[in-house]
C-alpha cells in the first residue's frame, strides 16, 4: 500500500464532503490508529482546518477536496493520491440556476494536485484514472467566469458605467449567461431598459449578491433590517443545520432554522455551533452595511414573518412555484421549470412557495429549501390578466380560460367565455391541420361514402379533371369549414 511506500504524510483529493466521510470511515475500520484520518474542506471551521493544514504528534492522512489543489500548503505531505474528480458550480442556463457537478478535473489541475507532494523530500503521485484517460482531458480547467452566474459581476460593471458586451474581459463571458444576468437584474429591479436604476446603484454598493441585497433593503423598507440580515447570512453561508428528513410541516424552512438559530439550537455539534456562530456575525455586519440606505427608512404595519416573506418574494421572484396540485412535492416555477421539494423541506402545503435553496437536476430542480409565499404578496404590477383559447385534447373542443400570472407563471385560473369568432376559428384550424385524421368523418358516413365515389369516378375518367380531394386539399377546405365551429365534431358534420 502507498503506506509502505513513504514515510510521510499523505494527501487524496476527493470531489466532495460525501466522499471525504465515506473514505474516513472506511479509512478507520481498515487502518485503526495507525495514522490520524484529517478532513480538510471549506465547510469546516478554521480551527479543524488549521489542524489538517499543521504537523501532529502522529501521521496524518489529509482527506481533501480541491480546496488543497492551489490556495493551501500542506507541510509534509510525501505522497498524494488522485480521484481525478471535484464538483464544480456550473450555471445551466436552460433554467438560469447553478448546478453543482461531478467533473473529471483538467491536466492542468492534475500536475497542481501532484505537485503538493514531495515539496520538500522525494514524493509520489498516484493517480486513479488510466494513461489514455489523462490524454482526453481537457488540458485547462475552464474558467470560472464561463460557468457560473454572473448577475453581481454584470452589476458592479453597470455601476462603473461599463456595458458588458464592450468591455475587455480577459476571458469573456458566454453571451446567453450575460444576457440572462441582466434579464435577472431587471426581475430585481436593479435594471430597467439596460441602465442601472437607483435601486440597483444601492444593490451595488452591498457586497453580497444582487438576490441577496435587494433581499436586505426590502426587509429593511419594511421594517425588519436585522432579520432580513440573518436571512441573507444564511443563504450565503453554509447551512449549520443537520441535513435529514423535515420533522414537521411549516411554513417556511429558512424562518424556522433562523427561529432555532437565534434560539440557541442546543442539537447542534461544536462544528455546526461554530458555523452557527460566523452565520450571526455575518447578520451584524450585513445589518450594519444598509443602516444608510435610502430604501430602509419606511416602516410598515405588517407581521415580521409577513415582511420577511415579502422580502424574499422580492429576491428570488423568479424562483416563484406553484404546487401543482395540493399535498404534491412537485411543482411548476417560473420559466417552466418543474420542481420537486427534497425531504428536507417541511414546506408541504403552501400552494405558492419560492426555492430558495436548489439543485437543478437534470429532469427537475430539487428544493432543499422553501419558503411559503400569500398570495396577497404578489405586488399588483407583476401579475397580469388574460384570456386564453386553446383546444382541448381530450374534448376535441376550442375553450377559453381566465388566467393570472406572475412572470409567466399561472397563480389562478378559470372558465371563461369564448371570445371572438376569428381567435376559435384560427385555434380550431390550427389543432385540425395538426391532426387531419381527427375531423375526418367517420368511414360510413355520407361525406366519405361520397368521397370514395368522387375518387373512383377521377381515376375512371380523367378527362373530367376532378380534384382529388387528398390531404393538401382537405387541409385547403378546412379554411372555410371552421368558422362557426368550435369543435372536432362540428367540423366532421
């Protein structure tokens, strides 16, 4: 084993804290206190990633993500051991969400790991991947700015008075994520018509995400600037909150680990205590940084769960759901993305709710955490009134629906009447031509029985030049059967 090998200590690369517990456990059952197994990965608290960084009294086998590939020096380290993996923050820009993969790291990042070995005697290096496998990997790891969101960049360059499509990016960024950042900028108010609003001038001056500072000012419009505080150190700081099956129904997830944090949880470990702990320094600071703002001056009447839900509505307004039907875990958000709410999530009968927290899988994005949203919140500007005519599969009749939206998200619907015959006639046409054979008469009705003999009688006599009557020309006649109807079955009659 690589133990016999070297003397000294030892460093793997793992893609992520998953892997990192599932090697340590395994890692004791197979070596017992021949050496000290060492976690070392962003999560941890300072002082236990200061111990993975420092010499011990013993050998150490340090468990790494690529948090050790470059910004960290482990002193010591003789041999290194490879996965070839780590998860990357990559933007899909089908749902304008990051989602976290499991890539195979670049040549590049592969000489880096190997060179944290033997810095200071002989070392080895061993990889877990084949010769011909390391020759198809990329030779560079892509750049950061080409495969995450880039809503904050996009505004502290507006607020420079730069543009983003002329400006000289070292590596410039994908066309389709600026411009969808913008479009995210805008949702939040920070943006109207491509020039920064005031809003956004204010947003800009807070060094938190753009969600996340319009998120704080409108807590503080209403009133509730520290909670909104809190709220934003949460979301931007690791969870300290043991991940598992939600215990009980809610309302709102993020209130009740805010509730339980300033609480004092007494279930929290000393790790998850000491997360618990920068999480509220962070509130302090944040809650100092908008005490000057203009927008947290007005108070408002409303509850303090009230106000902080509407705060949020105003961060994340694109990340509104609709429960598609009551006591589901799925649902609809904005865009069209279908969402599922993880075990997590005690948000279970909120009809309206926004995620939060979101891992955009492949199928649907998985809600790890929700907060319920009233529908009094939704502001007046945002939603709008139409009449929809559409036909109906299962009917094979044209109907009409009342819709309300916010964003293009269906929030209420019902029955309406049918509006102008010109809009059912052009819906009835359409359905028809997309599926000719469903308003053609049945085989032994009158109109096919003539068919067949008007068929027969031009093959027979060809010198009459009768039309064929084939699909071009049903399709010709379906023109002017339509109007008038307003179902399959009256355009067969």
């Amino acid at each position: 084993s690589i133990l016999d090998r070297t003397s000294g200590d030892i460093l793997a690369f793992l893609p992520g804290v998953g892997e990192i517990r599932a090697a340590a456990d395994d890692l004791r059952d197979l070596i017992g206190a021949d050496a000290l197994i060492l976690p070392l990965h962003g999560e941890l608290p300072a002082e236990e990633q200061d111990r993975a960084l420092q010499p011990q009294n013993r050998r150490r086998i340090v468990l790494a993500t690529n948090v050790a590939e470059t910004s960290v020096t482990v002193e010591g380290v003789t041999a290194v051991v490879d996965s070839g993996l780590a998860r990357q923050m990559i933007y899909d820009p089908s749902v304008g969400l990051d989602r976290l993969e499991l890539v195979p790291i670049s040549r590049a990042s592969a000489d880096q790991r190997a060179g944290r070995a033997g810095r200071t005697q002989p070392g080895i290096c061993i990889r877990l991947w084949s010769e011909v496998a390391h020759r198809s990997r990329p030779a560079n790891t892509e750049p950061e700015i080409r495969r995450v969101d880039l809503a904050g960049a996009v505004l502290q360059l507006l607020s420079q008075g730069e543009r983003v499509e002329s400006f000289p990016w070292l590596d410039p960024p994908n066309e389709h994520v600026a411009r969808q950042s913008l479009e995210l900028l805008e949702r939040l108010g920070a943006v109207s018509n491509g020039t920064l609003s005031e809003l956004g001038r204010s947003l800009a001056r807070l060094p938190v995400h753009p969600r996340l500072a319009r998120l704080m000012l409108e807590g503080a419009r209403h009133g509730e600037s520290r909670r909104a505080a809190l709220a934003a150190a949460m979301l931007s700081e690791r969870d300290p909150f043991p991940r598992g099956p939600a215990l009980q129904t809610t309302h709102s997830d993020l209130l009740d680990r805010m509730e339980a944090l300033e609480g004092g949880d007494s279930s929290l470990g000393p790790a998850n205590r000491a997360a618990a702990k920068f999480i509220l320094r962070t509130r302090d600071q944040l809650e100092r940084l908008i005490q000057g703002e203009p927008e947290a001056q007005a108070k408002d009447t409303q509850s303090p769960d009230e106000a902080l839900g509407r705060a949020l509505l105003a961060g994340f307004p694109d990340r509104l759901c609709k429960r598609r039907e009551p006591g589901s875990p799925r649902g609809i958000m904005v865009g069209g993305r279908g969402v599922k709410l993880a075990p997590s999530s005690g948000v279970t009968q909120a009809e309206l709710l926004l995620a939060l927290d979101v891992d955009a899988g492949q199928a649907e994005t998985l809600v790890r955490m929700a907060s319920g949203v009233e529908r009094a919140w939704l502001p007046r500007e945002k939603l709008t009134d139409a009449v929809d005519v559409e036909f109906d599969e299962p009917t094979g009749k044209v109907v009409a629906w009342k819709r309300t939206r916010f964003d293009d998200l269906i929030i209420e619907e019902k029955s309406a009447n049918l509006p102008s015959e010109a809009r059912v006639s052009q819906v009835l046409l359409e359905a028809a031509l997309r599926n000719l054979e469903g308003v053609l008469p049945a085989a032994d009705s009158d109109a096919t029985l003539f068919l067949t003999r008007l068929r027969c009688l031009r093959r027979w006599m060809p010198e009459l030049s009768l039309p064929s009557f084939e699909r071009d020309d049903l399709r010709e006649i379906l023109e002017w059967l339509v109007p008038g109807c307003r179902s399959f079955d009256d355009v067969r009659r």
